[in-house]
C-alpha cells in the first residue's frame, strides 16, 4: 500500500511538472507571438513613417518647383516692363528730336 501511494504521489508530482511545463510552453509561444506583433508593428509603422517622410519631400520638391516657376515669371514681367520703359523712352527721344527739328525748321 506504501509502495502504491508513493508510486501514485511521483506520478502526481510528475504530472504536475508536465503540466508547468506545458504552461511555460504556451507562455512562451504566446510572448513570442506577442514580440512578432510588435516587432511586425513597429516595421509597419517606419515604413508608414517613411512614406509619409517621402510625400512630404515630394510636397517640398513641388513647391520649390512652383516657387521657381513664380519667380521666373516675376522676372519676365520685370524684363517686359522694363522693355516697354525703354520703348517709351524711345519714343519720348524721338518725339523730342523732331519737336526740336521743328523748332530748327521754323
């Protein structure tokens, strides 16, 4: 009766022990499930965080584009006035010579 109540005690102890093991096992498969998600997470988010750092370059780049663009027309309407300055002084010099060759005419 001794030698089955020990017998029956070990085995007790030792299911006991698989079952602790089996709880690691599972502890173990859920953390590093759980490290895989996060580790999935965090890759998801640089790359989200990547995207959006390359749209906003691309946002930048265009902008600059439009920039330089506005500056180039700022400086043709700059290079039109100033011709139409010179034309009108042109014409203003010509009109002043032929008033003074009316004025050596008379």
């Amino acid at each position: 009766m001794n030698t089955l109540s020990v017998f029956s005690e070990k085995e007790h102890r030792y299911l006991q022990y698989q079952a602790r093991q089996e709880y690691l096992r599972q502890q173990r498969t859920m953390q590093s499930e759980l490290d895989e998600a996060k580790k999935a997470k965090t890759v998801a988010l640089q790359e989200k965080e990547a995207a959006q750092q390359r749209e906003q370059a691309a946002l930048q780049s265009e902008q600059a584009a439009l920039q330089s663009e506005q500056a180039a027309q700022q400086r043709e309407e700059i290079a039109l006035q100033e011709k139409e300055t010179a034309l009108q002084e042109k014409q203003a010099a010509l009109a002043e010579i032929e008033r003074l060759k009316a004025l050596l005419g008379q």
